[in-house]
C-alpha cells in the first residue's frame, strides 16, 4: 500500500487557531451555578481560580487545541458531570482540570464548526478517491494527527449481496508533517518526519484484514459506534485490523469509527493523537461519529455513481462500430472523444456501411443532449440507419425515414445526421443533411474546401424535406465528417471553428507536399489537437474517408437479355474479360459461377440483367436483376435436377453475398486473386 503523507506545515489545528475569547462573568463571594441538566462542571470563584490557576488569565487570543484542557495546572476537582461519565463501549473518559464554562462553550463552538467544515469538504467529492482523500484533509491535523482509512474489498453496490469473506483494505493514510526539532517516535523518509505507529517496522500496518465472524472486529463494526482505543472493545479488535498482532503505540490515543453506509458496514477509521496532544474527549466520540455516517455515505454515492459511470461507457461503446469495413476503392479511419466527465455519455456516432456495386454509405450523427436517453436513441437511430442503408434507399429518402423514426421515440427526440454514400467506380459522392455541420473536402494538392450541402432541419422536426446533392470525388482526396463538439464550444462559434478546421487541414497537407496526401490516422489526431482546453463541452466523433476510387480500366459492365443464350454469353465475356487483366488462371471458376448466378437471374427477371466484374485486390463479380426476391442457399435431394447453383457459389467463393435495391437485387461473389 502506497502511504500518501501530507504536509501540514505551518498549519495549526482548527481549535487551536487564535479567537477572540470573552470573559466569563463573575460574581463575588459566590459559586458560578451549573444550568439544570447541563454539561458544564461546578465552577470556583473567579478571584481565587485565578490565583490558583495563572493559565486563566492569559491573554485573548491564546491557542486552545480541540479537546485540550482550559487550564494548565491542578485545581479543585470539578463536580461530577457528564464530561467525566465514562465513554461508550466501555471508553475512559480522561481526567482533566476544572473549566471554565466559557472555555467548553467555545471548545463546543470549535466542534460544531469543525464537524460542519469537514462534513462540506466530504461531501463535495464525487468519486471514491475524492471522499476518503476529503476525510483525511479534513481530519488531519485538526482533530488527529494521523488516520487509517479502511474500506471493504470489494465494495457491494446498491443491494448486491457482500461477497465472503468479508475482508477491508487500507484503502489511505494520512499524516501530520512535524515541523519542530523532537523526532521522538517519528520515521524519516525523504526528509519528511511523520509519526509511526510501529517504529520497528517500515510498513506499520497490514494492507489487508479478513474480518473474522462473530471475532472482536465483527462486533465493532456491527455495534456502528465509535470507541475510544483504550476501550475492551478497540484493545481486542485493533489487533485483528491493524495484522500480525500489531497495537497501537503506548501513549497514543486513537478512536476506532466503523463506516456504515445506508444498508451494511462499507469500512473503518482510525482516528491518532500523538502523546504529546490532549487526549480525545467523551464528545469527540460524537464528531468521529458524524464524520464516519457521511463519510460512509459519499462511499454509497460514489460506488453507485461508478457503476452509473461504468454502464454509460460500455453504452456508449457498444453502440458504436467496433471497427470499421475496408472497402474497395476507398481507406477509412475514425475517432470518438467523450465529453467532460460529468457528461460521459452523449448521443454522437459514426459508421460506414458496404453497399452493393463497391459504394459505402457514411453517416455521422449527433442526439441532442448527453443522458443514457439521449445514447439510447442513438443506437436506435443507428440501427434505423443501417437498415435503410441495406435496402439501397436515396440519402435523402434515408434521412427522411430517420425523421419518421425519430417522431415515433418521442415528441422532443431531435438529432442531425448527415448521409452520404460513395460510389469508387463513377468517382462520386451523393450527400444529404439534415441540420448538420457541413463536411470538409481535402484534395490532393493540399486545397480544403467547405462543401456547399443543403442544410436542412433536424431529424425529428417532421414535415421537411430533404435535398440531395452529388458532386465530385475525385482520387487522392479526403472527406471529413465530424459533429458539432469539434468547431463549436463556449469560446468560439460553429462557422468560426469550421474555418479553424480547414485552415488546419490545408496546413496539414502543406507537410506531405502537393502528390501526397497526409496519412489518414496522424490526420485525424492533428485535427484532434486543435481542440483546447476550454473545447471540451460536447463529445466529438470524427469520419475521414480517403477516396482511392476504381479505375476504368479495372470495371468491366454488360447488360443481358432475360433469355436462354443469356449464361453462355456472360461466361464469354467473363473470360474475354479475365484474358485481359492476366486472371486466365480464375476463368473455371468465374464461368462456373457466374453461369449459376445468371441463370438464377435469367429465371425471375423481366428486364435486362446486369453483369459486372471489378478488379482491385480480388475478383469481384455483381450480376442484378429486377426481381426483389432475394436467392436462399438449401440442400438439394439427390432426385431433384436444380438447385445447387448457391451450393457451389459457396464452396467455390471467398464471400457471396444478396442485397436488395429499390429496383430488384444484386447477387454478388468474390475471388481472390493470384499473382
């Protein structure tokens, strides 16, 4: 266990700072009357305390530690009271001097305050770390000059039952840094004294305590209350928490403060005085105890808001891609940043999804709002996307369908998304929008231009339509698709932003000369870094997409006739094809194939049928048809004369595959190639 000392110098405790101290009234001749009931001892007459006693007439402002004594030397033995009653659990209470009930009134004002202080400073932490490290800042040195913050492994959650056996780890320490010349009982490290509870060992206590059933520590910590150190209760059970036997050293004073939370026992404090301070009091039980209750509670807090915290991040994860496709004719590359830590999850995704003829859809999008709602319409917007995206539909009738989908999640369900699908083979891209920050075209020459898309409304408006553009995508270039988190933010507008980005993409390809584009990971970390401190408001997902395209030269397209010749002549011009890009090797099998496939075709279509074979780093062959019935693969009988067509597609091919469009379907195989 890692000990995290703290230095404290210069620093007084809390009680002990200078306050204005108000002389107590006296009358002469008589006896200062204890209120019935009150926790005050018999006072003796001012005129002969004083003499008695220099220490009383000290001057204002004279520093008082918290349980310290008022007076500094022997006097009249107070009347009985509840200050000398014996501590709870069997505590001793401490013997002390008489007290002026001025004095208990301000020590009482000091615990009040303090106990407030410390409960604010507790309070505020959010995570685990943040409130046991509020616990030791706070206690340490007002109220001990040490402490020892046990905590149970592994901490249950909610209503989750504990695990056995119950075991507590020490979780952090916390100590005071001397800043005078005695080292009596204290361990130099790093030029640091602290004090030690063992200073024949280097690690004084155990990291780890298994708490025995029905043994002395089980029954501290089920009895809830603070105990004084030097109790039965604390002498038996310390043993067991602090391992191998180990006590505290003679001299120390120590309270032992179970933590429960609002169902069971999350951990235990222990609470050190140096021998050299005033002992703990019978109403310092009473302060280890308020501190302990909201310590324990912040425990609860924070494990239920880490476990709110760990759902959030596997949400978000999992509705997004895990990895992205790979494409013919285009490289891709993507980022997701989160926003603050106290917005962890947001309704910002990406994706890239095949479709049929080589072409990828891109889509970025973003919910508005940052809840585990706002997530959760994101995966269902995602999902809507990729269905329509399988279908083949038009960006804009895509966007449009979103719009309906999102209407029927609620009434305040809004989102931008922007949808384009790529086509390597024409060296095009179709775009749409709907509310969304426009994309960023970086060609290959080190230009970067804002492209000029209709804007459109939000998903979830309802009633608008939506416009398409096409333009230009031309080879070498690179595409960006971002959301709103990456231009705007509390400093800077979305169209100010937008222009810091393109900026940073021409200087960017300036680096990588005018024939080469910059490499696509490292682009999208440069774009990254441009975000500054005060940037973070919204979570960012970022989609480049580099356009490597198809040449002409690798595409081979025909149309056929829906006739008996119709397979012949698609094994003749598969083969034709084949001879002049050097594949003769794979003509067996693409005639074999692409026979079974057009005749499948040939079978159901009433208008031409389409055939097309792509070269990149496999085969690729496409054959379309009219029809919107899309082929299943099944067993023949050994009686039955057809059949079998996708059974060989299958065995023979890398990947087969069907999609259908919005005019018919395409059947489509793949073959790797050789040489």
């Amino acid at each position: 266990m890692t000990e995290h000392p703290t230095s404290h110098e210069g620093r007084q405790p809390f009680a002990a700072r200078p306050q204005e101290r108000t002389r107590p009234r006296h009358e002469a001749g008589t006896h200062a009357s204890t209120p019935s009931g009150g926790n005050l001892p018999a006072q003796s007459p001012a005129p002969a305390a004083a003499a008695a006693n220099p220490a009383a007439s000290a001057p204002q402002g004279a520093a008082t530690p918290m349980g310290a004594s008022a007076s500094a030397v022997p006097g009249p033995a107070p009347a009985p009271g509840p200050l000398s009653a014996p501590g709870p659990a069997g505590a001793a209470a401490p013997s002390g001097p008489p007290q002026d009930p001025a004095g208990a009134a301000r020590r009482e004002g000091d615990r009040l305050r303090f106990v407030g202080a410390a409960t604010r400073r507790i309070a505020r932490g959010i995570d685990l770390d943040e409130i046991v490290l509020g616990l030791c800042r706070a206690t340490v040195p007002t109220f001990s000059d040490a402490i020892l913050v046990y905590l149970r492994d592994p901490l249950p959650v909610g209503d989750e039952r504990p695990v056995s056996p119950f075991v507590l780890r020490l979780r952090r320490t916390d100590r005071l840094r001397l800043t005078d010349d005695d080292t009596e009982n204290a361990l130099v490290t790093n030029a640091v004294q602290v004090p030690v509870l063992n200073p024949q060992a280097d690690l004084p206590v155990a990291d780890l305590c298994e708490v025995q059933t029905g043994g002395a520590l089980a029954e501290v910590l089920r009895g809830v209350r603070p105990v004084f150190g030097d109790s039965a209760a604390a002498r038996a059970a310390l043993p067991e928490l602090l391992g191998d036997g180990r006590t505290l050293p003679t001299g120390h004073r120590a309270i032992l403060a179970p933590l429960r939370g609002r169902r069971r026992v999350t951990g235990a404090a222990i609470f050190l005085r140096r021998p050299d301070r005033p002992a703990f009091e019978p109403n310092d039980l009473l302060v280890a105890a308020q501190l302990a209750t909201h310590t324990a509670l912040g425990i609860d807090k924070a494990v239920l808001y880490g476990r709110e915290a760990y759902i959030a991040d596997e949400l978000q994860r999992t509705m997004l891609p895990e990895g992205l496709p790979q494409p013919t004719g285009v490289r891709l590359a993507s980022r997701y940043l989160p926003a603050a830590e106290t917005a962890r999850v947001g309704g910002d995704w990406y994706d890239a999804i095949p479709l049929p003829g080589s072409r990828v859809a891109l889509v970025v999008g973003d919910v508005m709002g940052h809840s585990m709602t706002s997530a959760a319409i994101m995966g269902q917007l995602r999902t809507t996307a990729q269905t329509l995206a399988g279908l083949d539909l038009p960006p804009q009738e895509v966007l449009h369908h979103l719009d309906e989908q999102a209407q029927r999640l609620g009434t305040d369900r809004m989102a931008t998304c922007l949808y384009a699908v790529y086509d390597p083979v024409a060296h095009r891209i179709t775009i749409a929008n709907a509310g969304h920050p426009p994309p960023v075209l970086l060609h290959l020459g080190g230009r970067a231009e804002v492209l000029r898309v209709p804007p459109g409304a939000p998903i979830g408006v309802g009633g608008v339509d939506f416009e398409a553009v096409e333009l230009d995508a031309p080879a070498g270039a690179t595409l960006l698709l971002y959301t709103d988190g990456l231009v705007e933010s509390r400093l800077r507008d979305v169209w100010t932003g937008i222009e810091q980005l393109r900026e940073r993409l021409a200087a960017t390809a300036q680096l990588t000369g005018p024939d080469h584009s910059p490499p696509l990971e490292a682009l999208c970390d440069d774009v990254l870094d441009m975000l500054g401190p005060g940037d973070r408001d919204d979570d960012i997902a970022l989609l480049a997409a580099r356009f490597d395209g198809i040449a002409p030269s690798d595409v081979a397209y025909w149309y056929l006739e829906p006739e008996e010749r119709a397979p012949g002549r698609a094994r003749r011009l598969a083969r034709r094809a084949l001879a002049r890009w050097g594949l003769e090797e794979l003509s067996d099998s693409v005639e074999l194939l692409v026979s079974e496939v057009v005749t499948n075709a040939v079978r159901y279509a009433e208008r031409p049928v389409t055939l097309r074979l792509l070269r990149t780093d496999v085969l690729r062959c496409e054959v379309g048809d009219d029809s919107p019935q899309l082929p299943r693969q099944r067993r023949a009988r050994d009686t039955d004369e057809g059949g079998r067509g996708l059974f060989l597609v299958n065995r023979l091919a890398r990947r087969w595959g069907a999609t259908r469009l919005s005019t018919g379907k395409v059947v489509w195989f793949e073959l790797p190639t050789r040489g």
